[in-house]
C-alpha cells in the first residue's frame, strides 16, 4: 500500500467549508455480521470468515465504492501506526492480533475496518465542514456490503452492536474543531452546554479518553438509537455547527478589538519557537501551531498557508517522522527531526 | 473467603479460612455481611440465577465486564437487563427509526444459514433432542445437495 501524507492529508483541500473552525468532517456506521459472535468473544477461525466475507466489497468494478485490502498482519507495524495517526485505523484495530484487516478508499478518506470493535466500522473523513458528504461516502459503502453481508439486524433495535452505545443506526458522526478564541475568552462553556442540550460528546485530539491539545475538539453524537442517520448528521450539520463557528468567530474578532498585541505577541512566540527550535515534543509543537493557525485566520501571519499548519498536525507524530526520516528514531532524534520538518515547513 | 499466605523464613503458611470462621478469628474482612453473623439464608432471587446466551454462553456478569455483548443473540437474551442500559446510553430512546439492511447475496445467506443450522444441530445434540437433531441434520443434508432453503 502506498501512503502519500502531502497528498492526502484528511484536513486539506482547497478552502474547505468552515475551515478556519472546522478541520473535519468524519462518519463512522459499526455493523455486524449475522451468525456470527462478535469479535471479543470470536475465534480466530470466526474472525477468518469474517474477514473473507468481508473481502468480496473490494471485487467488482463499481467505482464509488473503489477499496483496496490490506490484511492488517501482513501490513508492517510502522505504515499501520501511520494509518492509526491519520485516523484510518483504530489504536485497538492495530494492536489487536486475531485475523483483522482494513480496506482503504484510493484517497485515503474512506475506509473499512474488518474485527474492529464490530466486525464491520465503515468511516469516510472530509476536511472542513462536510458532514452531508461523508455520510453520503458511509452510505454508499453500506450498499455495497449489503449486497454481499448478511447484517445482524433487529426491527426495535435497529443494527446490533458489540456496544449498546452504537446499537440502532451504529452511526457515528464527528467533527474536528478548533476553538482557541473560546478558550482564550474563557467560554467553553457554552460549547459544552450546547453539546449537553443536543446529546453531543466534547472530547480531545484523538477521541474517548484523550486530553485537549492545540484547542483541538473532537464533538460527536451519544445518541445512536430512534433518529436516523440523516437526522443524527443533521444535528450536528445543522443545529451545532452554524451555532459554535458563530461563536468561535466571534470571539476571534473580540480578542483582535480587545488584545491585539497580546494575540500577536503569542502568534509570534509560537512562530519564533517553531523556526528556531532544534528539539520539539509533540505537545509543544501542537499547541505552538494551534497558536500560529489563530494568528494566520486572524490575518496577522499572511506568508504561511492555514493547509500547511493543517497538514503538521498530522505529520509532527511520532509514526510519520520515522515514516519519513527513518524507522529506528529514538525519542530524542523524533523531536529533533521534528523540529527540522517544522522550520523546513515555516522557511520564509 | 479470606485467603492468607504467609512467609517467615523462607517458611510459606497457607491460611483459608470461610467469611464466618475469617470473623471468629478475629480478621478484619472490611465490610461485614450481616447474614453470615446472624446466620440467615439469604434466599437466592429469580434474578440472581444465571441467564447464559445460547448462541455464544456470554452471562450478563461478563457483559458488566466489558460492556460488550457476546453476539445479536444476546440482545434478546439479556432483553430484560438490556432495557434500561439501553434506555440509559440512548436517552431513553428505545425504536430503532430509518433504514433496515436489504437481503444479503443468497451465496452468502446460504453460508450464514449452514452455520447456524449447525450451531442448532450441535445444542440439539447436546440436549439430547433426536428428533430435532435429525431434521436438522436433513436440513443440512439438503443445502449440501443444492437444494432451496427455507429461512424461517
């Protein structure tokens, strides 16, 4: 399989919609196999019919739905960390070690995890606000697995899930926000509030359990059960969004009337820092570019691409640094070379 | 149960003592059940007998575990603890809205139905139900010599 991260990096396109507050748009559907236990309580010969059933969707020549199989123990442990940092592959799919595989869409937003959590999570990730689309994406790989699944399905429970957290549509829709004027004018608050009154999850960068870095929010429907999945798209699009982007910009223009020196002050500290550092951690790094992403959507850096900022996010981890600069860096030589990428990225 | 070992120069001392004779001998067990010193039989509930999936032998203990079913069969298994986990993580939503999956390939149904008629040929067996497990074992029979299902 062949990766290309300057190609196609999941929150970059030409001026994505929204996209100085929203960095992605993500879909997932978890779906089971009838007849078949779920994964925790498979065997490795259950997970091996699985994973062959499941192997007929990237046959014919139906092009939406073009997929390309990667058995997930035959994929080295580097290229699969890759896939987990670009949010292709889970962490649990990578480290599990019964029969597991992926198959992944040519631009590499679309992809389906086999023996996950679920025999069957379906995902499609947009840069920028494009919830409609990457539903669209799910829903046309759901069609063709249909054609060749038989899916464990209920009439009151909708599609059964490992999880009764997931059970019903299995739909899972996030998006990837970042909010540092909220932050800055100490109103998060609201963005919770607003995700408690709608069923939403708040999280970090990298989902359940992870800590916010970079002013980076992952937000996501709890609720999988008694909507439908255009619905649950539908509440995140429709009634969320327009509400935390207003928000967000406008805390931005009350930070750039109230605290404009402050604003420039830590937009270039951050740019300083990363031009001229030699050893960079990962957290360091990422809140500085967090900084340096506010400081170019508020006009105040105009040399450097908000996509550029966009794409280091991803890049900056450990797995795409030894991807690039050599699979056996230690600690120490990551954040050197890190910091390399980083100037290399930010050169005047 | 209280549970002890003890070593003192190289010297292991295996100390199991029941709850009641643990209390008599003066350990401290943490919170104490009061049955044990009064002596009561605590009667044993409907609901505390254990419930096993028949498709995959997952128990609702081992549910609360993991948080995770064993297989689609458990959902009606479990139903009646189900209902307000479900209630609980779905705000309180319990009718599944939108869309149903079309029907599979019959390739594939035929694969799915193989497995199942064999998982029921084995329980049968087991249960020593003849008569089930040679209809079953026709049904079989059947598929293997190309003939039509009949999916209940």
């Amino acid at each position: 399989m062949k990766i290309d991260p300057v190609a196609n990096c999941p929150f970059n396109n030409e001026n994505p919609p929204c996209g100085d507050v929203v960095l992605s748009s993500r879909a997932r559907l978890a779906r089971n196999l009838e007849g078949f236990p779920f994964v925790h309580r498979s065997t490795t010969p259950d997970c091996k019919e699985v994973t062959s059933l499941v192997h007929q969707i990237c046959e014919g020549d139906d092009t939406r739905v073009t997929l390309e199989w990667v058995d997930l123990d035959e994929l080295d442990t580097l290229t699969t960390e890759v896939c987990v940092e670009r949010h292709l592959v889970s962490s649990a799919l990578a480290n599990a070690t019964h029969p597991r595989a992926i198959a992944i869409g040519p631009e590499l937003s679309r992809s389906v995890m086999v023996n996950e959590e679920d025999h069957i999570r379906i995902q499609s990730i947009r840069p920028g606000v494009q919830l409609e689309e990457v539903l669209q994406d799910v829903q046309a790989l759901d069609l063709r697995i249909e054609e060749v699944i038989a899916y464990a399905f209920d009439e009151q429970l909708g599609f059964l899930t490992a999880c009764p957290t997931n059970v019903g549509t299995g739909a899972r829709f996030s998006v990837m926000l970042h909010l540092p004027g909220l932050r800055i004018i100490k109103d998060l608050q609201r963005v919770q509030n607003a995700c408690e009154g709608m069923s939403l999850a708040i999280r970090g960068y990298q989902g359940e359990g992870s800590k916010v870095t970079a002013d980076l929010f992952q937000v996501s429907n709890q609720v999988t059960l008694g909507y439908t999945q255009e619905q649950l798209c539908s509440i995140l699009a429709n009634d969320f969004l327009p509400r935390v982007i207003e928000w967000e910009r406008r805390a931005r223009i009350t930070l750039h009337q109230t605290q404009t020196s402050k604003l420039e002050d830590q937009t270039f500290r951050s740019l300083g820092l990363l031009q001229n550092a030699r050893l960079l951690s990962l957290k360091e790094a990422m809140q500085s570019l967090g900084n340096i992403r506010l400081g170019i959507c508020m006009g105040i850096i105009e040399d450097i691409g908000i996509e550029t900022i966009n794409q280091l996010f991803i890049e900056i981890h450990p797995s795409h640094i030894k991807w690039k600069y050599g699979t056996d860096l230690e600690d120490e030589q990551i954040s050197t070379f890190r910091s390399e990428l980083i100037r290399e990225k930010l050169r005047k | 149960m209280y549970h002890d070992v003890h070593i003192e120069n190289g010297v292991h001392t295996t100390l199991n003592l029941c709850q009641e004779h643990a209390l008599e001998a003066g350990i401290n067990l943490g919170q104490i059940e009061l049955s044990i010193i009064l002596n009561v039989d605590t009667p044993v509930s409907e609901t505390q007998q254990v419930i096993t999936c028949q498709d995959c032998g997952m128990t609702i203990a081992q549910y609360k575990e993991t948080s995770l079913l064993g297989c689609p069969t458990c959902y009606e298994t479990f139903s009646e603890q189900l209902k307000h986990v479900i209630a609980n993580v779905q705000d309180n939503r319990t009718q599944h809205v939108g869309r149903a999956p079309a029907t599979a390939s019959t390739d594939v149904n035929r694969h799915l139905i193989v497995r199942r008629l064999l998982r029921e040929l084995e329980h049968a067996v087991t249960q020593e139900q003849y008569e089930e497990a040679a209809v079953l074992r026709d049904e079989l029979r059947k598929i293997h010599e190309g003939g039509s299902i009949h999916e209940n």
